[in-house]
C-alpha cells in the first residue's frame, strides 16, 4: 500500500459517540444522570440498609465525592508535614470566603491514626479566587509529585491499615494497581525502623495488567524503598515463589483488593449509572472467589488476609467470602475487628440476600431461575451467588465483614473482610505439620522419661540415707555431663520452640495431591485453580 495520507475516521472537533448513524454528543459531567431504575430496584430488595434510610444512601451517591489524602514518608518527616498543613494553611483557609459563602477546612480523617488522612472539600473555582487556596492546592500538587503526600480515597486507606503489617512481614498485594494502597503497605514496613535502617520485610506488588503494572513501578519509584518487587501475573494464578532451598514462600500477610464492578464509586465515577447491572457482579464472581483461594494457599498458617472492593453488592462481597470459607471448612476464619479504627462507621456483613434474573425477578434459590432468565454461565455458578443456609452463616460470623456506607461520614462505597488462616490447607502444610508435632512429641517423651528417671534415682538416695533431707530434683552425672531434671514448663517451652520452627519454614499448596491423584482439598467443591492441589 503506497504512502499518502492517512484515511480519516470520523470528523475532527468535539467528541461523541455514533448509534444508529446518527451522532451522540458526549454529555457534559454537570448533565449526567445520577439515578438507575435497576440499580434502586435491586438494592431495595437486598435491603442493604432500611427503608428509611435508603434515600439519604442515595442523595449521598449522587453527590461529588470530597478529596483525599494521606501524608506519607517517615514518621519524622509525615509530623512535620501535618504541622505544616494545621499552623500554616489550616486557619488562613478558614477564613476564606468566596462569594459571602464559607470554605470548608481542610481536617484530619478521625479514624485515620495519628492524623495522617485528610479531607476537603473545596470547588476548583474556589482555587481560582482565593490566593490563599491556590497556594495550598501548590503545596499538595508539589508534595505529591516528591511523594510526601498522596491522593487517595478515604475508605480505600482502610485495608492496609486492617492488615496489621510489621517490619519483618513478606507482603502480597495480588492486585496493586494503581499502588495507592500497595505505598502503605510499604510504609507499614518503615514505621517501626530507625531512617537509616532497611527493614527485614519484604512487599511483592502484583498486577495482571502490563501497563498498569508499569504505572505501579512509577508510583513505587516515589517511595525510596528497597523493599518493593513488583510483578505482572493473574492473581488467581499467582506462581509459587521457592528460595534458595527451592523450598515455597508463603506470605505473612495477603491484601486481595480484587477487580469488582466499583457500584461504590458512583460519587466519582458518574457513568457508573448510566452503565450499572447486575449481570456485572455475577461475571466477576467467579474471578474473585478465585483470587481469594489462591491467596488462601499462598498464605503462612497464622497469617492474615483483607479482601475488599469498592462494590455494595453481596454476590462481589459476603458471597466471595462464604463460598471460600465453606470451601476450606474451618482452615480459614474471619477476624473480629470491630475494636479496630473505632471512629469509623460500619455496618455488619450481610446474612441473606437474593439473585438478580435479566428479567427483574428475585431468587432465593437456584431452582427458581426460569431458563432464557440467566446466560449459561451464570447459570453455572448460581449456587455461589447466593448464601449458604442460615445456621452456616452464622458458623461463619458474616457479620463480621464490614460495610462502609458513603452517607456514614461523606466517602464512597466500600467492603472488607479480615481472613485469618487457622490450620494448613496443602498437601505440603499439613505433611510439615504433622513432622512438626511429631518432633514435638518425641522430644516431650524424652525428656519425660528423663525426669522419671531422675526421681527414681532421687527415691534410691532417700533411701540409702534415712532420713538425712534430699533434694528429689537434682543433677544427674553422666559420663562427665550434668543434666538438670526437666521441670513441667519445659515441655512447653519444648512446644514453643518447635512450633516457631515451623512456622519459619515457608511452604505452599499449589503442586501437591493426595496419594491416589485427588485433590487435598477442604470442602464439596474442587479448586479453581489447576496448580493447586
């Protein structure tokens, strides 16, 4: 094909789109809809709040969301700018007005710790007019860009902080990002360790996408730290890391933020109206149970998994985190952390809730769905999209997942679960535990016997001597080597010492089986994944 002039498609000018042949203005962000017939009608079913209060849930949805940020960096460095912000823009800000009209302050996050989240709520053309807010909309566009302070959503602050990461920890973010959340893992690592050490943990950020994965390196580079690998997998096949040994690496703590179809973000995702349904959840279901199973595998045996999305739906939410707890039956739990960010407004996990057909109806059950109602997939996973029986949901403590609500204190949509592993799940885990209390319980006879000994030879002493006072535990001479008798706590401390043995071992379930080829696998349902057992 010779060279000429490039062929045109579309006339140049302002944007749009073509339906039907005919052109379709893009809307202006004031003139988009903030309201879905659908979406209402499904989310008064599933009665995620009361019926009183679900218009004010509304109104608060279709409002503009305020910014967020967090100040980052070193404990030091972090205090320094907080001053900054309180004695140098803080009081000049109140007393702004812009057309006779107050400004909203900036003020600290109250649930964040050590006031180092913030909010404001302050119109672009308010920056125009006041020299005093265009010099703070300066200050945090150049500390930004040093990353001393960092953009970000005020609820999705709120998973890292549930982690619970300290310096010694090996880190999994299994979908980083954009890598807002993936830097407070990385300052989670740096909080406890003087500025010119490096601490012992480590922080893998993973996403599936390439470019994605390229914007969190760019984003991480801000951060100055050694402590960062970032990597490009699906997380629901996330590859076994081995060490030196070529023995498995398990992570001390997983953050499973998984894709979802982000019905929370309506604040500043506008199109989301526009664009809502519910076969959204149902599409993305399966890819988060997924993930969360993989992370559970890759997890160390007392470690701690948060899975969140910015999404109100059930199906995305309590039934991701129900159907992986039923999977593994025990081996997984969730964590009580209604003690923990007590400033901040939640609402229980949900118990019960209904599927959604393409024709508006509600289910309870499988059975009920009428074909031509469902697409073939979706029909495939239907049981996953509903609870499990009601006694099973109370077993699982459902309500012990967290929903954040966006009329509670003026953010988006949000939901966590804190996970914490409780016993081995793999072939490999429960081979080594199982080594483990052996060991334990040989060295526990051993010493035992030892003791019995030493009493019995205490007893022959008294004897010999009347009744001349002998101590009953005393040393024993053997072959020029003293041994002291072994006192109850010993044992334990026996116990103690292997157990944390184990634990430093690192082990992984994805390429075992049982002896006759089935997967080793809690639960009714197989796994997901082929590399895991």
């Amino acid at each position: 094909m010779g060279r000429g002039k490039k062929k045109s498609f579309g006339s140049k000018g302002r944007g749009g789109s073509h339906v039907n042949g005919e052109r379709k203005r893009y809307k202006k962000f004031e003139e988009l809809a903030r309201d879905n017939k659908s979406f209402r009608k499904y989310y008064t079913t599933q009665q995620i709040v009361s019926e009183d209060e679900f218009p004010e849930l509304m109104e608060t949805m279709r409002t503009v969301l305020p910014t967020n940020f967090r100040i980052t960096g070193s404990r030091q460095q972090a205090t320094d700018i907080r001053e900054q912000i309180m004695t140098e823009f803080v009081p000049y800000i109140r007393k702004v007005r812009i057309d006779g009209a107050e400004i909203e302050a900036p003020h600290p996050l109250p649930w964040y710790p050590n006031e180092f989240g913030w909010q404001f709520s302050i119109p672009r053309i308010a920056l125009k007019k006041s020299t005093e807010l265009a010099n703070f909309h300066s200050f945090l566009v150049t500390e930004t860009e040093i990353g001393n302070i960092s953009r970000q959503e005020a609820v999705s602050m709120v998973p890292p902080l549930l982690l619970d990461v300290r310096s010694d920890h090996i880190v999994l973010d299994m979908c980083a990002a954009p890598g807002s959340k993936t830097a407070q893992l990385v300052e989670a690592l740096h909080v406890d360790v003087a500025a010119d050490q490096t601490p012992s943990g480590l922080v893998v950020a993973n996403d599936a996408d390439y470019k994605r994965a390229c914007m969190l390196v760019h984003q991480i580079n801000r951060l100055g730290s050694p402590n960062v690998v970032v990597t490009n997998h699906s997380g629901e096949r996330f590859p076994t890391i081995r060490n030196d040994a070529h023995e498995a690496v398990q992570f001390d703590r997983i953050l499973c933020d998984v894709p979802c179809s982000g019905d929370g973000t309506t604040r500043k995702n506008v199109r989301v109206w526009e664009k809502w349904s519910a076969d959204d959840a149902h599409a993305l279901n399966p890819l988060q149970i997924k993930i969360l199973q993989r992370a559970a595998y890759l997890l160390k045996t007392g470690g701690r998994i948060v899975y969140s999305t910015c999404s109100l739906n059930p199906v995305e939410n309590e039934a991701v985190v129900a159907h992986v707890l039923n999977h593994f039956e025990g081996a997984l739990r969730l964590v009580d952390v209604s003690g923990e960010l007590p400033a901040l407004k939640r609402r229980p996990g949900m118990k019960t809730w209904k599927f959604m057909a393409r024709d508006g109806s509600f289910h309870d059950s499988p059975e009920t769905v009428e074909a031509g109602t469902a697409t073939r997939g979706t029909r495939r996973h239907l049981e996953e999209f509903l609870p499990l029986s009601p006694e099973r949901m109370d077993e699982l403590h459902m309500e012990r997942c967290m929903r954040i609500y966006p009329h509670l204190q003026n953010t988006g949509g949000f939901f966590v679960a804190v996970i914490e592993k409780v016993a081995p799940i793999s072939v490999d885990e429960k081979k080594k535990a199982a080594e483990a209390a052996e060991r334990i319980s040989k060295r526990i006879d051993a010493r035992a016997a030892a003791r019995s000994e030493n009493d019995k030879i205490a007893e022959d002493v008294q004897s010999v001597e009347g009744d001349q006072p002998v101590c009953k535990r005393q040393k024993v001479e053997s072959g020029g080597d003293e041994e002291m008798a072994v006192d109850d706590s010993a044992d334990k401390d026996i116990a103690d010492d292997d157990i944390a043995d184990d634990d430093s071992a690192d082990d992984d379930s994805a390429d075992e089986d049982t002896a006759d080829g089935t997967p080793n696998v809690h639960g009714k349902r197989a796994p997901y994944l082929p590399d895991n057992p």
